[in-house]
C-alpha cells in the first residue's frame, strides 16, 4: 500500500494541515475543512465517496477499520505522519488516528422555500448546531439554512456533533433568512415565548420551515415577525425554555410522529378495505 | 451595603473558591459549587433562597441586576475582589461578574420508583447532561437519578447547562440504577437501535421512568435487559441516531403531548357536559 510520509513540522504540506485544523478562516478561505475519526470518515465514504486526502498517525495503521478505510482510499492521496504530529491536527482525545481532508461542498444558490427546511438564526454553539443537523437528518429534513451569525456548519466542532448527518443534508451557509421566510411557498414555524399557538395543534404533514434562534435571545424580532406562526411548545414544569436543540428535536419529532401517525393510519385503512 | 473586600491571591478565602471553582474533587470533597453568573444566582435566589457566600468582581457592582442580588443577600456572606481575581474564578467569558457558593443539595436516599423519573446511564458530556435536566424540569419529571459514570450533576458545566433546572429537581447521584430499575413499580423505558416498539405507540399518561444512556455505547446490555420495554424514535431519514440530549427531548414532550392531550380531552368533554 503506497503512503507518503511526513517526518517533520516543516513539511509544506503539514503546514497547510496544521493551518485548516486550527483556523477556521483558512477553512473558509480554502473551502476545505478537516473530517476527525474513523465515524466521519467512513460516513463521508459511504455517502460523498472519495476525499482529496486521507491522512493517518503512524500506529492507526495497524487499526483494521483504517485498514479497511486506507484501502477504499487507494485512488486517494494518503499520508502517514508520526503520531505526535497527527495529534496536533486532531480534536479527537482519545480516538483513532485518521482524518479525511474534504472540500466544503458547494450547494446551489438558495431557491424559494418549497420542502421541508430547517433555518438557523445566529445560533452559537457548535454542539447545538451538530446536534439539530443529526435531529433534521433523523428526521428527514434535508435542506438547512444558515444566517451569516450561525457557527459555520463545516467546523471540526459542528462536523462532529452531527456524526456524519451533513453529508446526507443540503447546508446553506451566509443566507438571508429574511428574503428567503418573505418568499416562502410553504409555512414558517418559529418557536418562541410569545406564541399563536401550541406545537401539538399545528398541522405538520404537509411541508414546512423551522426557524430556532440564538441560545439566549431566540429568534431576531424581525424574523420571528415574519414568521407564519409563533408556537409554543407545552411545559409541565416550572421551566422558562429548553435548549435549542433539544426544542428543535420536539419539533421536527413532532413532524415525524404526525406524518408517520398518518402513514400509520391509511395502512390501516387499506388493510381494512382489502378482500378476506 | 457592607462587602467584605479580597485584594489578594493569597487570601485564603480566595484560594478556597480557587480550587472549588477549578477541581471537581474539590467540590465533591466540601460538598460546595459554585454558580456562575446573574442567571442562574437569580434562579437559586428565587427556588432555594439564599447562599452561604456571594461574590461579586467589582466592577459588577454598577450593574442593577448585581444589585439587586446583592440586596437581597443581605443576610449572607457578600465578598468583591477586582475583576482580574474574579476571572480566575469564572468560566463564562462575557458575563457579569457574580457568582454564589452553595451548599450542593443532599437527597434523601433513593427508594423506589414510583413517580416519572429519568435514570441517567454513563453519560459523559456536561452539556447533554444539562440540557436533560433542563428538558426533564419542564416536562415536569422532578427524579433524576445519575450512575457513578455520569457527569457530575453540580459541576459548573452541568450548572449552566442546566439553566436553573437543578434547583427545582431532586437529582440522586452515584445512584445504583439496576437496583432501582429490578424495584420499580411503573415502567422503565429505555431509548435503543434493538427496539421493541415505536415510542408513538406506548402509553405514557401514567407514570414512567426513562433510561438514557452514553454517548458513543447507549444504554449498558445489563441496564437494557433489566428495562421493562426498548423503544424506538421512528426516522424519516438515514441517520443512525440521535443525540442523547435530543432523543431524551423528544421522550419527555411525546408524554407531556399525551399527557396534555388528555388533559384537553377531559376539558372538552367537561364543557359538552355541561348545561347552556
């Protein structure tokens, strides 16, 4: 299996690593960002194919999932390095010593909002962000929206809290969530203390849009007025909000429980109709 | 207002909170925490009254809400030291200065479980712990029981994750959870990929307990077994799984959704009953 090696920190090339793995303006910069671990690596594999790069730590080597891995990349340009140089490109603690370098995927301006999507405004927490992109993924809902404020979804941080959902999702970094609610075919959903109504009398079979909003503010004023809807999700408990992303769960399983509940009940309907 | 003012690094009132503030086996030992910022001082202040210490970095004291917590202590130990000892102390980066030292609340001894409860199993990151506890308080599950290997509950990242959901939940750490699951008077349901039934198909208007487990691994097989069902969150789209903190939301609201939608039930019932 041909590698090439890289023994020093003067390497141009581990340089370049060193530099997308710490700044996350040489990420931008370069449309390229980093893919920590094994979990990253084989889900991108499985699901975008091959990376312009797969570089592992010298001792992962003998690991047999990076074997595997090493060996579906042999079209790939694969560098093997020194554990110790590999640790200072990783956020992985006590992982397996393999990362892909990808290219930021480049998605088509945004259109009008017709299917289901999810629009971030100004969220801040990388784990937040990961975590609503898995729970959008989980719940079929492929496009994502996200303001210019929101953490950039391609981050190591984000692209590890969301195990791999980004890259069965259509992420739209630096939108402008105002002209896109203003020109929407379909409803948009804002949750907020100030609520119309509550999640749980809402239809939600058909398509629509989701708008969460930054941990401690929530969704811009000016948004959430533009919004079709202001729910409310019910509390039993003396409890002033959830997180983000735990809300953003209850809403998009809230969409998944009504549109499988109807699924559910036209089986139903047509097992019933058929011949005995 | 009379302050009792710290100017040093050696004072030994000073090096006490230091090493509360930077060790968690500190914490444990002195049975002590510390709160960090107006939020969650305000939510302790208004659910258990007041703390044993107040310390405020002074430049805070100009800031009203300080203030007004400050007031309020009256009663209590209050401390100012400059802005740059504060920060030592602090681990919210553009707060305001104050923080309290409490008594970290000691539960009675678990005994069986009867009323809605969460069981943590292994659960490692600090903000998925707080942010169940957040979910669980406004859903209205008081009970949380944590195994040995979760996160510390009143740790200062758990703390503020948790939003104040602390001071109004009983939470049990180090709790014995197959104990607890083997005597337990209503169902404990735990999320897992081998699922015997859709968690929109259980019953959850009667009391439950729910079983959540480590990030990476899930609930432990021992823990599984013992549980009295496995559920499954149905998926529309290919994503392996959810987040913990995520799957725990969606539990806790699918039964306050069935719960309030009896409630509703019962209402319009009542109202048709009722003479014109």
């Amino acid at each position: 299996m041909s590698l090439k090696a890289i023994s020093s920190r003067d390497n141009p090339l581990y340089k370049e690593l060193k530099h997308l793995a710490t700044s996350s303006q040489a990420r931008r910069r370069a449309q390229r960002t980093l893919l920590d671990g094994v979990h990253l690596c084989s889900a991108y594999l499985s699901q975008r194919g091959l990376p312009p790069l797969c570089v592992v730590g010298e001792s992962a080597q003998a690991n047999p999932e990076v074997a595997a891995v090493l060996e579906r990349c042999a079209a790939t340009q694969r560098i093997v390095m020194p554990d110790a140089l590999f640790h200072a490109l990783s956020q992985v603690e006590h992982g397996i010593d393999l990362l892909f370098v990808i290219d930021t995927p480049q998605v088509q301006a945004a259109g009008r909002l017709e299917t289901s999507a999810v629009l971030l405004d100004n969220l801040q927490d990388p784990g937040n962000v990961g975590s609503i992109l898995r729970s959008a993924a989980a719940a079929g809902v492929a496009a994502v929206y996200c303001s210019p404020g929101t953490a950039f979804a391609w981050s190591p941080k984000v692209l590890r809290a969301g195990m791999g959902a980004h890259f069965g999702l259509e992420i739209h970094e630096q939108a402008d969530l105002a002209a896109l609610i203003a020109s929407a075919s379909i409803p948009v959903l804002a949750t907020s203390s100030h609520a119309d109504a509550s999640l749980y009398d809402v239809d939600l079979r058909q398509p629509v849009a989701w708008l969460f909003g930054h941990e401690g503010q929530g969704v811009s004023a000016d948004l959430l007025a533009l919004a079709t809807q202001r729910l409310a999700i019910p509390h039993l408990g003396e409890m002033e909000s959830l997180n983000v992303a735990a809300s953003a769960a209850v809403c998009l399983f809230e969409q998944v429980r009504q549109r499988t509940a109807d699924a559910a009940a036209v089986a139903r309907a047509s097992a019933q109709g058929r011949p005995r």
